[in-house]
C-alpha cells in the first residue's frame, strides 16, 4: 500500500500533467461567460488558387497558409519551383516537392502543384514523373504538374545549360510525353531527341494520372499547352490576349479536345495593404512588369536580375496593373474578369502579411464571385 507521500506526489503530479496540457492545447480558466462562436462563412462556389511563393517565404509557413486557404474557401494553391529566387530580396527557395508532400497531408481538399516546374534541364522527365505520381497517390484527385520552358536563373544556373526558345519548347513537348507514358506503370525504354530512358519502370503510379497544365506567354507556347497540355498557365494578362486564347483552342482542337472544359489558371498580383505593403511587394516584384525580357530571362544572377529591373522599371509601372487597396469591389471586379474568361484566378500577393491577405480575400471577395 503506498505511503502518503507518494499518493499526494502522485496527486501533484496527476494536477500539473493536466494543467500543462490544458496550456499546451490554449485552453483557458474556466469563465462565468464563452466567447460567443465565430458565424459560418458563406459558402464559396468559384474556383479561385492562392500562390505560395517560395521565393519569399520558406516551406513552414507556406504550409501553414496552404491550410488557411483551404479553410476560407480557396480551391486550389500552388508553389512556385525555384532553384533560387527571382530577385535577391526576396530571399527564399526551398524545395517546393517536399512542401507538396507535407501539403498532402495537412490539408485535405485543396488542390495543388507547381508553377511551374521545369522538368528539361535541372528535373529529368522520369524524376519529374516518379514525384508527382508518388504525389498523385498520396492526395488522390488534388494533385496538377505544372511545367514550363524555364528561366536562366534556375537552369542556366543549376546546371549550365540553358538552351533558345525554340529547343526548350521542344524538349517540354518530349518531356510531357515521356513523363505520361511513364505513368502507365509500365517498362519503358524510351530515346528521344533530348531525353532517353532504358528499360525504366515507375513501380507506384495513381490510378488516374495527374493532369499536366503547361505555362505559355506566347501563341508557340499556347499552341502547345492546347495540344499537349491538359490545360493552361499563364498571368492574368496573358488570359485577356485573344491571339493566346486562339491558339491554345486551336492545339486543344488539333489533338481532340475541347478548349473550353480545360483549365486556365491565371496569376493575379493583387495588394490590400497602405503605401508600405505596396513598397514592400513592389521592390520583390519589380520584374514582373517585364519578366520575359530576355535582360531578365536569360540572366542566371538574381541579384542582377533586381538591379537590371531597378534600372529599367519604377515601382509605379510594376504595380499599376495590381487590384490595389482594401476596397473588396477592386478585388472582385478583377478576379471576376478572370472567371467570366473561363479561368481560375490565382491570386498572388507579396505582401509581408500572406494570412492577412487570405482571410481578407476569404470574408470579403471569395464569397462574392460567381463560377
């Protein structure tokens, strides 16, 4: 029989494990009166993405993110996949395919992927395939690949090579088509112009192939994210562009499919804060006001990258086209251009306070815009 020490260090202890793990899960004193529940939001019927910017900000936070958007209503998110940043100061890029994994499993509606990763130079196709099937199977049904032509500052960068337009689009063609017969589960052997594969098997594949969106800012490139693609990333801007949109519904139609049931996700920069905010993102996104100037494409140095942008655009000019300020109706005016074009906005902020943004667009915007 215990002593009466040890039943009353026994009692202490029992009394303190409950007081810390009431701590520990934010649990409060016991009050006369609760705090009264938060309403339910109303429900969202649009599709709308929020970018996670590995630039800026690292893989703990994005995550986290990932699982506010999700909550307030956004259908889809997706990180960018950099080797390094586009400007030095932003200063951030860690490896978006490990993000993606943790994403899998803390959310659990969301769809998501890259934008764009560049599965040519620095990811071969069969890498590129193995990750995003193994993807695939653990968030089945919520998984794209998007893939793109690339930029020297990943490319040129990482591996030395970095080819014209007119080779890397073609090797995005080949490498589109190997990573899906890869997908097949079966052995392949494979050589192509670009990329060879030697009796080759991908043991684990999901039961339904994850959808391949490719990125194009020009009628080549629309054309081919028609034909080969099974849809469409592109800016905002781009979307607007009839001689983009002809071109991408003439690949859709060349190779069998209807243009308008594929998706168009297309990149919004939009800001809600005062004069800071707006000097913070613009100074991390000055580029954007030309981001395919071969200055700033073929250029592997972020640092140089910033300068050359410095150099040539005033802030002004690279947040003019920005839904700005924290008028909803600016916001929802602009994504609503965006979903009557038959695209998903992809809203992208560089300001510093990412939660504030999504549950502003999740209370005010979300709920106001119409499929």
């Amino acid at each position: 029989m215990p002593d009466a020490r040890t039943t009353t260090r026994r009692a202490v202890l029992r009394s303190g494990a409950a007081v810390t793990g009431a701590a520990a899960l934010g649990a409060a004193a016991p009050a006369t009166a609760q705090a009264a529940p938060e309403p339910p939001r109303p429900r969202v019927t649009a599709k709308v993405g929020f970018v996670l910017s590995h630039e800026q900000f690292r893989t703990q936070s994005l995550v986290s993110w990932a699982s506010q958007a999700e909550a307030v209503g956004f259908s889809h998110v997706w990180t960018s996949d950099h080797l390094q940043p586009w400007e030095d100061v932003q200063g951030h890029s860690m490896h978006p395919w490990i993000t993606h994994g943790i994403i899998s499993h803390t959310t659990s509606r969301v769809h998501f992927g890259t934008g764009v990763t560049c599965p040519t130079y620095r990811h071969h196709p069969s890498e590129v395939a193995q990750a995003f099937a193994s993807l695939g199977i653990l968030a089945p049904g919520r998984v794209f690949l998007g893939v793109g032509t690339g930029e020297a500052l990943n490319e040129q960068a990482g591996t030395g090579s970095f080819g014209p337009y007119a080779e890397r689009a073609a090797r995005l063609v080949e490498a589109v088509q190997l990573i899906r017969r890869l997908w097949e589960g079966q052995r392949v052997s494979f050589r192509g112009t670009y990329y060879t594969v030697d009796q080759f098997q991908l043991y684990d594949v999901p039961s339904k192939p994850v959808p391949i969106l490719m990125a194009a800012s020009g009628p080549k490139s629309a054309y081919n994210a028609g034909r080969y693609g099974d849809g469409w990333i592109c800016s905002a801007k781009d979307l607007m562009k009839p001689e983009l949109q002809a071109a991408f519904a003439q690949g859709a139609r060349d190779a069998g499919k209807d243009p308008d049931t594929m998706p168009k996700y297309a990149e919004s920069f939009v800001n809600i804060g005062g004069p800071a905010e707006l000097l913070y993102s613009g100074v991390r996104w000055r580029f954007t006001y030309d981001s395919w100037n071969p200055e700033l494409l073929y250029e592997p140095n972020p640092l140089r990258i910033q300068q050359k942008a410095a150099a040539s655009f005033s802030l002004a000019q690279a947040t003019a086209a920005w839904p700005k300020g924290p008028d909803p109706d600016v916001h929802i005016k602009a994504a609503q251009k965006i979903l009557d074009m038959g695209g998903t906005p992809f809203i992208h902020s560089g300001e510093h306070d990412q939660p504030g943004v999504i549950e502003f667009y999740g209370k005010n915007v979300l709920p106001r815009l119409t499929a």
